[in-house]
C-alpha cells in the first residue's frame, strides 16, 4: 500500500466527520457568509481548532468569495487548496552527519516508546548505526517495553536499574554511543504532564546533561503526540516547547481518530517545529514520514469516505 493510502486508510474517522459532515451541510450553492459560517462550525467539529478553522475559511473568502459552487465536491477541492496554502509545502527531513542525538519527549501514553521502535528499526534498516537509551527510569516495566522494541529493531539498549537518575542513563547512553561509533542516539524519555513544573524541570535536567559531551546535544527534540488528543495538542505543544526547544513532531494513533484535523493548527504553534512522521499503528513499520500534500490530499479526499 503507498504512504497515501496508508494515510487515507488512519485518517478514515477524520475525514468521516470533516467530508461527510460538510456534504450532508452543503449541497450545491455560493460562498456566502452562510456558507462560511458552516464551514466554520464543520471543520471545529473535525478538532481544527477555531483559529485554524477561521484562516482557513477567510483564505476561501479571498479565493471564491460570489462564487457559485457546482457540489460539495467542488466546495472541497477549494478548502484543500486552502489548507495546503496554510500548512505550506513540507521540506524534506533528513537527519544531519555526524552523531545525532533525538530526545523523545511527550504525555504519558503518547507513543514515545514505540515510536522510538519504529525510528530506531527505520534508521538501522538505512545503515545508521543506532542506539537507544532508556531514561524511562519511573516503571520497570518501561524499560522491558523498551528493550523489547530494540530487540525487534536490532540496536542495542543503555539502560540503569529502575529509579536511577533519569539524566544519567541519557549521559551514559550518549557516552556509549561515542565510544562505539554510532551516529544516531534515541533517548526515551518518562511520560509527563506539560503543566508539572517538576517533571518539566527534570526534562530540563536532562537536555542541560546531554549537552555536556557537545554542546550541540540533543540536535533534535521531538514532541510526541497522540492523535486522539484533538486541541490539547496545541497546549502540549506550547509548553514542551518553552522547557525542551522542539525541533520536531510525530503524531501517533492517527490509524481510528476523528481528531486528525488538529494536525492543520500545529505549524501556527511551533513554527520550528514541524511535523516529521506520523504514527500508524502498532506495528514496526506503521511510521510514515509526513507529507503536508499527501495529508491534505488523504483529509479531503474526494473519492467514497
Ligand atoms: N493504534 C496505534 N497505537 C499506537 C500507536 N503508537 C503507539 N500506540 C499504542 O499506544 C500505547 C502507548 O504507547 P507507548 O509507546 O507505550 O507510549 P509512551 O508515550 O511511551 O507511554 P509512557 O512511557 O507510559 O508515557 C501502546 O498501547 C501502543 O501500542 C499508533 O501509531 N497507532
Ligand atoms: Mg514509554
């Protein structure tokens, strides 16, 4: 299956409640300020945020504001034209040379640790030599989840007895990573509300340690976020970014949720961050790398939702 059937196939809910929603609301008639109005109140209901959900109907404003529209499907085509005018076209992600260090943050049952999986297998598979430190240190069990996806990926794992200092298991893991010659390093990091000060604090503690072996560490910061989480988002977003300095963001779980569209508000939040991948499933290889056009392409897709 290609990336963009993949994609149609996760965002099915989605675009269920975007595309079918706005066909029951509008058949045939002309941009006008009730048209809008609806179209507003459509795409809230599809989690795009009203902020989001007003640019996007004012640049439909300026496009065919008088115009008639023959159809939905017509009405449809204009809307993702306009989507992929606010999203912008996505450049290309690849990682830099030399060893790159990619901290992995997010909310408790994100997706971090099996992303981290999938990461770690899809690099490997391209000749990366990776490694993985488990700074999940609260559970035990987290880091037997952990090593289990190493396993499955074939890197290896630095890890600590459970309890141990959370930023030493990330120093340690860069230190290994130095010594063996790796070029990529995916540090997994405990699951943490954005609003608790200590926790974050303790996220803080962990970049400020990496950066002791390079001041360059961690190159990469992503954000984790669980596609169901609808506006929220946007909040944890906001917050990792203001402790961790996100330099990316992989939204998991989007295989089942109606809650996609949370996706258009995200490069207005951390424009330094963009979306890198997207997760799925919760298979090795259910990771896709994002593609604004393709996503657009897969929310207002034309053919039978
Ligand atoms: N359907 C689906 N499930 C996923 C996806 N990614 C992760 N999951 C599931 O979500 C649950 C939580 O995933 P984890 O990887 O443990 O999440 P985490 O962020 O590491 O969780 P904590 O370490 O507890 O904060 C697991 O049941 C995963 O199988 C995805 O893309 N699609
Ligand atoms: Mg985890």
């Amino acid at each position: 299956m290609n990336w963009l059937s993949r994609i149609r196939e996760g965002l099915g809910r989605t675009r269920e409640t975007l595309v079918r929603g706005l066909r029951a609301a509008l058949g045939t008639g002309k941009i006008d300020q009730a048209t809008l109005e609806e179209l507003t109140d459509r795409l809230v209901r599809a989690d795009v945020g009203l902020e989001t959900a007003e640019e996007l109907v004012e640049l439909l404003r300026k496009k065919a504001w008088g115009r008639d529209y023959r159809d939905s499907e017509e009405l449809l085509g204009w809307l993702a034209e306009c989507a992929q005018e606010a999203m912008g076209a996505t450049v290309p992600f690849s990682l830099g040379s030399g060893l790159q260090v990619v901290a992995i943050v997010g909310v408790n049952g994100a997706g971090k640790t099996t992303t981290i999986g999938k990461l770690a297998n899809k690099y490997r598979a391209q000749g990366r030599k990776v490694l993985v430190g488990a700074c999940d240190t609260f559970r035990a069990a987290a880091v037997d989840q952990l090593e289990e996806w190493c396993r499955r990926a074939d890197v290896p794992c630095i890890r600590q007895k459970p309890g141990a200092d959370p930023a030493a298991v990330a120093y340690d893991a860069v230190a290994a990573a130095i010594s063996r010659g790796c070029d990529l390093v995916f540090l997994d990091t405990a699951g943490r509300l954005q609003n608790r000060t200590d926790l974050m604090a303790e996220l803080s503690k962990i970049m400020k340690v990496v950066g002791k072996h390079d001041a360059r560490f961690p190159q990469h910061t992503w954000l984790v976020l669980d596609g169901n989480t609808g506006q929220n988002a946007v909040s944890q977003a906001k917050l990792f970014h203001e402790t961790a300095r996100l330099t990316g963001l992989v939204l998991t779980k989007l295989d089942g949720t109606a809650k996609g569209g949370a996706i258009l508000a995200l490069p207005k939040i951390v424009p330094t961050a963009p979306v890198l991948f997207l997760g799925m499933g919760e298979k090795i290889d259910d990771l896709i790398p994002f593609d604004s056009s393709t996503f657009v392409q897969a929310l207002f897709d034309k053919g039978d939702s």
